[in-house]
C-alpha cells in the first residue's frame, strides 16, 4: 500500500495542529456555529443526535494492521467501544467529545490516517473494488489511479468549496465492484481495440432524492490525460453548478438538465486549455505503481491438499467457504470475507476486540492488510487455502464468520434515527427485526443472492435506490413508515429499484420483507436469483401479495 512521504506527513501533523486551534478557538467563544461548521466539516467531523461524528477516510479501502490497532485504540480510549464501516470503505465513530477530537486526529496521523474531506462540499474520499489487484476478471489493478486521484484532491485549492460534495470511484475489472455508475465520476479501466488500456469515463451519476444512473462523457481516455480530465469535468461543474438549492446542486442535476451533449461541449473546451500541461507520465504512473507490487506469494501454496480435505470433513466450514470466500488470481490463495453482519449486531460495526484480532490476523495470513468494502465488511485479500480452516475457527471465536455475504441478511444499514440527526426513520432496530425473523441459515442459502439496502432519510447513505430490496425510512406527522422498491441493482446492469406502491408502517415492514421473500420462492424458475424473477414476473406478484 501507498506510505506516506515527508510532504505527506508534515501536510497531515500541520492540518492537525490548524484544527486542534479551531476547536480550541470554537470552545471559548471566539468562533460562532456558522463559523466553525465549516472548519469541522473539512475535518470530517458531524454533530448528530447524541454526539458528534467523526468519519475517518480509508483512501480505496486499504488498511494495514498498523492502522487498525490504532482505529481499535480510538475506539477504546475515545468512543464506546466500536467502529463503523461506511458504504464509502470510511470509517465513523459516533461518541467522540469534541475537545478530544484534536487528539484523536493526532492519534491518526501517527499512523498515515485522517479526516480531511470526508465531509463537506470538496471531493471526497475516492473508493473501488475491494479485491483490486487480485480478482480474476481484472483488467488493470485500479489501486495506483485511485492514488494519484487522492494527491490530486487533498485541499485542491480550487475545488474545497464546490457546489456540493464530490464522490470519484474507479474499477479496473469486467465486474463492477465499485458500482462506478452510481457516483459524481465513474472511471473504469477497459482495454480499446488496439489493446491499449484507458478509461471509460462516465458522470452524472448519484443516489440520494434523486438516483440517477451515470452517462458515458468519454468512452475511452489516455491515462497520461486522467487528471486533466477529472480537473476540467469539476471546473465545469463548480462553474455550472446550482448553489441556490442544495437538492439540486449535485452534478447529476447539471448533467440531467443541460443534457450530456452540452455536458460534453463544456468539458471538452475546457479539457483543451489544460490537457498539455497535467499530462501523467509514465514515470509517474510507474513510481505509484510501485507501491502496489504483490506480496511474496508462496510459489507452493497450490500444492497443499488439506483445504479440499477440511472442507469435506467440516459441512460447516465448507458453507462458508462457499459464501464467504473468493477466488482469487494467484493459485493457492482465496480472500476471505470478514462478515460484520452477525445477528443481533448492527450492520458494519466492529468492536475494538475485533479490530486488534483483524489485524492480527491480517498479519498471521494476509501480509498485514485489510480493505474495506460497499457493503459494510471487511476482506482479508490474500489468504492461502492451506490456512482458511484454521482462519475461520478463529473468525467464529469473535462473532465474524457469518456465513452470509451476499445473502438477504448481508444488509446495508445506515445509523438511521438510532444516531443520525437527518433521519426520519430507525434502520438499526429494522434490521435486528429482519435479522431476527430470517434466523434460519439454510433459508437464507436457499434464498441466494439478495441485496437489501437500507436508508432512514431521503440522503441514501445505504444506497436504498439500488438494493435488490431497497427500503427507505419516511415521516408521517411524526410517525416511522417505509417505502419499499424492487429491481435495484448498483453492479454492470445497474439500475434504479422500482417503488411498490404506499409506504409500510414500522411495525409492517419486517413482514412486508418476509412476503417478498415468500413469493420470489414460490414464483423463481429452478435457482433462478431474485433480480431475474423480479425482471421476469415483474413488481405485481409482490405488490399484490403485500397490498
């Protein structure tokens, strides 16, 4: 992974220091709230319903051990506890006091971390697939693009004030993990006809009140004009973009009322002005790459025998390895999901017990790194087969080896009205109810692949907009209802769920979910999945069996 270098150190301990006496000015009166919202937001740092917020970036997912003990003695020493992993591959805790803030920002800049625009209208933290550099259907590894995007947005002093927040996410397989469709840019890495690998460009695309599937701006770039690129796509937008109504600033909107061909024109005269003069290198590409060499893999890993052999002996350990696994390129070796969705535990939080065991687990098996990923887990990325048993009884030992990713209890989960000060509706709870009712775990197997999402306000935190189910947390005179949608999906053939018809009521919801379930099993043809019976019979089965 990327190590920080002597600028990138003295940039973070100097924004530390530049904080710690904003808070401190803040506390005594010298700065009002208007003044200091600002200053604190571009620190990652929210106020919510019962205690401030801080979200930690996690640049592309990437954690070494290192960084997550320190995350594990954050939470310890100045949370309750706990961690929570974002759709975003960020990191929040929800109980930080503020005047200890500083501190905690100086704790993680110790060890190459920080808040800096994880919030506010700048560009944020840009993500990507979680088994970059070593899926099968890779076309380039993504990782080093993502980090020459993260030197290029921290505190881009053009862009810190943007009409609204900026969300960049880049994929470098045939699959699209990083669900580039669905953010401000999308780039993903595709061979041309002459075989030369560049980006296919896409913008306009985002969640929230209004989900919009990205469009095509540009479908193939030259990598050395990547950041060109990006730079005249956001010069246009902070330009163009809507500061009279924050429901309409973000660059969908834009895009969706100029049209793709004026978005096109725009860009591009813009892109000629600068393109000669932010060219990459080579060399550049190279030096960044560097960092993302592979591990030393063990040449004789595939040789072993006992994998097959456990997981003949063990049904249970095979049914694991079966959801909770991946293949991955180099022979001998799997990664491994790390599932943050136990029941009876909120969806992506960790414990600071969990944290120092991942790491150390990270360094026993995965060459002491972890990544982060959409759906609120964690992937241990290189792990040998030979080990997996041995893995995954001491997953089991700390409550994180549900064998359920990608099943219906894999669920997407905001803090909803249990923390977030803009909810109108509780998630958390929903989901334990959910969880609760779907606790038999061959079901849930026989049920297959099934993505629910779920948001508390109209923001989308847990992209509801594509789940396979989305459900969505409303207000009705101050009582909690749900809208329910079908047919989402945020991966190639991505596409915005169709609503169902009137929202549930709260204690409605959770046997609404199980009728669903129930009729996509009695209307699928053989293993058919959830997203093709719903394209097949449509929303009617569902809506009639639910109204």
């Amino acid at each position: 992974m990327y190590q920080y270098n002597n600028d990138d150190q003295t940039l973070l301990n100097e924004r530390v220091t530049q904080f710690r006496g904003q808070t401190d000015r803040y506390l005594k009166g010298e700065l009002d709230e208007d003044e200091f919202r600002t200053l604190r937001l571009m620190n990652g740092l929210y106020i919510q319903t019962h205690a401030p917020m801080l979200r930690v970036a996690g640049p592309y997912g990437l954690i070494s051990s290192k960084q997550l003990r320190m995350l594990a003695h954050v939470a310890r020493k100045y949370d309750k506890n706990y961690a929570h992993i974002t759709t975003r591959q960020n990191i929040q805790f929800n109980w930080p006091e503020l005047k200890n803030v500083p501190d905690i920002l100086a704790n993680l800049a110790s060890v190459q971390m920080h808040a800096i625009q994880t919030s506010g209208n700048c560009l944020r933290n840009t993500t990507t697939d979680h088994l970059a550099g070593i899926s099968i259907d890779e076309i380039e590894d993504p990782r080093p693009y993502c980090e020459i995007i993260r030197q290029w947005t921290i505190l881009h002093p053009e862009f810190s004030y943007l009409p609204r927040k900026f969300k960049i996410a880049v994929s470098g397989s045939e699959q699209d993990r990083a669900a580039t469709q669905l953010h401000d840019i999308g780039l993903h890495l595709i061979k041309n006809d002459t075989g030369e690998i560049g980006f296919r460009v896409l913008v306009g695309g985002g969640l929230g009140r209004t989900p919009i599937i990205g469009k095509i701006i540009r479908p193939f770039l030259e990598k050395k004009h990547l950041l060109s690129y990006l730079e005249a796509i956001v010069r246009v937008y902070n330009l163009n973009g809507r500061r009279d109504n924050k429901y309409k600033a973000r660059i969908k909107i834009l895009v969706k009322e100029s049209g793709i061909e004026q978005m096109t024109k725009w860009v591009e005269t813009e892109w000629q002005q600068i393109k000669d003069n932010m060219e990459l290198s080579d060399d550049r590409i190279t030096s960044i790459k560097d960092h993302f060499t592979s591990p030393a893999y063990d040449k004789n890993a595939s040789n072993d025998s006992s994998f097959e052999s456990n997981k003949t002996q063990n049904p249970a350990f095979a049914t694991w390895v079966k959801h909770n696994t991946a293949s991955h390129k180099t022979p001998g070796y799997q990664a491994v999901y790390v599932s943050l969705k136990a029941p009876n535990t909120p969806p992506g939080d960790i414990t600071e017990t969990q944290l120092d065991a991942i790491a150390d687990l990270a360094d026993q098996h995965s060459f002491g790194e972890v990544r982060t990923t959409h759906r609120q887990n964690i992937v241990l990325a290189d792990v040998k087969k030979a080990d997996l048993f041995d893995l995954w009884q001491k997953l089991s030992n700390l409550s994180l080896a549900t064998a359920n990713i990608g099943t219906v209890t894999d669920m997407i989960c905001c803090p909803g009205l249990e923390f977030c000060a803009l909810a109108n509706a509780s998630s958390i709870s929903i989901s334990k109810e959910i969880n609760k009712a779907l606790d038999d775990i061959d079901y849930i197997h026989d049920i297959g692949d099934l993505k629910i999402n779920m948001s508390g306000c109209m923001n989308g935190c847990a992209h509801q907009s594509v789940g396979h189910i989305g459900i969505l947390g409303v207000d009705k005179k101050g009582v909690e209802w749900y809208q329910i949608t079908l047919g989402g999906s945020s991966e190639n053939e991505a596409a915005i769920g169709q609503r169902l018809g009137p929202a549930v009521a709260k204690d409605k919801i959770t046997k609404a979910i199980t009728t669903i379930l129930d009729v996509y099993i009695k209307q699928r043809f053989d293993d058919e999945i959830f997203l093709d019976t719903v394209h097949r019979v449509g929303v009617t089965p569902f809506k009639t069996a639910i109204y």
